[in-house]
C-alpha cells in the first residue's frame, strides 16, 4: 500500500513538524562544498517543497548550519518553480502545455481505454470496493462515463489530482526566499520555470510500473488509491511519516523509509523518477559548477535531489569537488 501512495503522490511531499536534531551519526540536508579550484565553500541544502506545514524563519535557522552558511554566501540557488519572474513567452508555452493537457484528457488514445467485453465490476474484489470506485469517479471526478477508460487512465488522472487538491502550507523554500530577500543575498535559478511545465503531461503518461501488470492488478491498484483519498485521515498518517522522518534531519532514516516504501534511492533512472530526479540532477550540473566558481552559493533544492548513487552529491563528487555533510 506505501508503495502505491508513494509512486502516486511522491512529487507532492507534506511537511508537519520540525525537529531539526540530528543525535545519530548520520548526515542532515546541510552540505559543505569545497576543492576543485574553488576559492570559498558553498553550500548543498535539501529542502522540502511540501504541503501542509507552514515553516518559519525560527524553523529554518534551527537547522544546524544555516545561519554560519548564509552569514558566508553571496547567492542562493532555487529550483526554477520558485522563480516568479515569467516572461510572456514562458506563460504563453505554459497555457499550451495546459491546453495540451485538456486535449489529452478529452481524447487520451486507444491505450487507455477500457478493453471491449471488460468491464469495471467484475475486476473488484467485492461489490463494496467497486461501488467506492464507481462514487468516486463518477461524482469526484466528473465523469458520468468514467467506464470507457481504463484503470491506468484513472491512476494518472488521480495522480494530478492529488497534486492540485492537497492542502498547500509554506515550504522551507519559501520561507529561505524571504530570508535571502531580507538580508540582501541574490537568488538566482538551476532551470528556467518552463522547464517544470513539460512534466505535467509526462508525469500523467509516463505509467511504465503500471503497464507491465495485468487490468486486475490495475484495478485493485485503484480501489486502494481511491479509498485511502476518501479516507483522507489515512493518507495524512502516511504524509505525516514522512515528514517526521525528513524533520529528524538524517539522510539515513529517510533512505530507509523510502526503501520500506518500496521506493529504492539511486533507481532515478527509469520512469517518472528519470525525469523528476535524475535528468533534472544532470542538467542542474553545469550551472551550479558556474555558479560555485563565481560566487560561494547555497543551492537549495528538494531533499530527493541529495539522496542515492545519482545525487547530486555524488555527481558533484565525481566532477572532483569535496563535498562534506556539515554537522
């Protein structure tokens, strides 16, 4: 069931609480970059873009290091969803992208529709299960012919979902933004804000776990997905685990929880997580190497980015920088 919820809703982290001490041996999302010709350290940080929890400015300077990091840097460097400025380029490829997305939905394609003799009822387990999907579909999700579509359809669907309806709190990123603007430090970008459109559509179509089992497996997939929204006290639980784990500060424990999940650190290369991860992770690449060799810079962006063998630690690392977890 984690493993469900986490490759549905994985992009849509939920922060609650904060407990910032890190009392075992393990790294925290604080990293010192040095070497490879650079005249002054810089700084990795992993954020939380997550819904839910209204961070602070007390919060964020509880980390440990933040305060002597942002005392030494000249730059902070965002994710490009924080970059408000748009030109009327960007916002006109953005609403192409959305009117492509609508299109989609309309008309999705023969792959995912309903294959003829199947029908939603029979791939349930039990009457009650089918008649939770069928409410949910045809009232929640607007679609009085919700049956013409198959389930994979529907897992992507709810995907996007997810995304839009659950509650937003203020990220960490946010709250640093206003902070960098509060002591003058300049903010600059990874990746131009367009470059996140592009995976709207993607992350609706890119169903490579989902195509390689069978309609009922797909069915049963939904039902679940389906009663733990309906149940919102149920997933909120499982939000709020995750969050409490990234809150401890220790990279270790959150690996661990991810790999009980059934979400390996390190895999980024297939599916979804290839392009919300890895490739992002490559192309941010050569600019925070430009970045760090103008200016001592923090680069915060979100947690996942720091962990497993294709973070950008590792990649920094192999680029011949040291990069030290700040205690």
């Amino acid at each position: 069931m984690k493993k469900i919820i986490l490759f549905l809703t994985l992009s849509f982290v939920t922060l609650n609480t904060l407990s910032q001490n890190n009392s075992g041996n393990c790294p925290g999302w604080l990293w010192a970059v040095s070497g490879n010709g650079l005249a002054q350290k810089s700084y990795l940080f992993g954020t939380c873009h997550g819904d839910g929890h209204n961070f602070t400015k007390e919060e964020l300077l509880g980390i440990p290091g933040i305060e002597n990091a942002l005392k030494e840097v000249k730059v902070v460097l965002f994710e490009g969803g924080m970059n408000a400025e748009t030109t009327k380029a960007d916002s006109t490829e953005f609403v192409a992208e959305i009117e492509k997305l609508k299109n989609f939905l309309k008309n999705p394609g023969p792959e995912y529709m309903m294959p003829e003799g199947t029908y939603y009822k029979p791939l349930f387990d039990s009457i009650a299960h089918f008649n939770e999907v069928n409410k949910f579909l045809y009232y929640k999700m607007k679609d009085p012919e919700y049956w013409k579509k198959n389930p994979r359809y529907w897992l992507g669907r709810i995907r996007l979902y997810i995304g839009f309806i659950w509650k937003r709190g203020t990220p960490v990123d946010v709250v640093l933004k206003q902070e960098t603007d509060n002591r003058g430090i300049e903010a600059r970008y990874v990746e131009k804000r367009d470059s996140l459109h592009g995976m709207i559509l993607s992350n609706f179509t890119d169903t490579e776990v989902i195509d390689t089992l069978p309609i009922k497996k797909q069915a049963d997939m939904l039902y679940s997905i389906v009663h733990y929204i309906i149940n919102s006290d149920s997933l909120s639980s499982w939000y709020k685990q995750f969050a409490n784990v990234y809150l401890e500060n220790d990279t270790c424990k959150m690996e661990s929880f991810l790999r009980e999940a059934g979400f390996v650190p390190g895999t980024e290369t297939e599916g979804t997580q290839k392009k919300i991860i890895y490739d992002r992770n490559v192309e941010w690449i050569p600019v925070i190497k430009r970045n760090f060799s103008e200016v001592p810079c923090i680069v915060a962006v979100g947690c996942r980015h720091l962990l497993g063998s294709e973070s950008l630690i590792a990649m920094l690392r192999r680029e011949g920088y040291t990069v030290e977890a700040v205690k």
